[in-house]
C-alpha cells in the first residue's frame, strides 16, 4: 500500500475507480475510462481498484457502493462519487485539477 500512498500524494492528478468484478455499473465503466485515459493521456494517473481484492484499501477509503471514483490531487480527496459518468464529465472534472 505504500506504493499507492506514494502515487496519490504525488504531483500529478490522480482518479481511483473502486470496483468489483460482479458489477455490471462497473464494467460499463472500464470502456469509459479508457477513452478517458485516451484523451488524458499522462495528464493524469487513472487506477482501477477492485474492493474485493483490497479490502483494506476500500475501508481506508469507507467505499460504500461501486463504482467509487475519487480524484486525488497532492494526497488530498479533490471529488468523489458513486456511480457511472460519461467520458467527457469525467475529463471536465480532471481538468479542474490538472
């Protein structure tokens, strides 16, 4: 998990997508992040964190529902929510922290 702090508190935004295998909402979401990241590109860091193989992570984070997306900026929570966003919400939010 140190690798993961050292991520977060880093200079460059961070968005951390808390997801399980067994959610549909999620799966319909990896498509999405990934024209995220297309259009991003090293902008900004994307990671995708599934609950039920860090369940220490999700509780340090008291994830509730997935899909989960937080956005770091400096080790600090910049946005988070609950549910699945269109590409270009997701980019928008990314660009008030890039």
């Amino acid at each position: 998990m140190s690798n993961f702090k050292d991520i977060i508190r880093g200079d460059k935004t961070v968005l951390i997508d808390f997801s399980a295998e067994w959610c549909q909402p999620c799966k319909m979401l990896t498509p999405i992040l990934k024209e995220v990241k297309e259009k991003i590109g090293d902008k900004a860091i994307i990671i995708k964190v599934d609950i039920d193989k860090n369940p220490t992570l999700a509780n340090t984070f008291r994830i509730q529902s997935v899909p989960t997306l937080i956005i770091f900026k400096n080790g600090e929570i910049k946005w988070r929510d609950s549910g699945v966003r269109a590409a270009q919400e997701i980019i928008d939010l990314l660009h008030q922290y890039i």
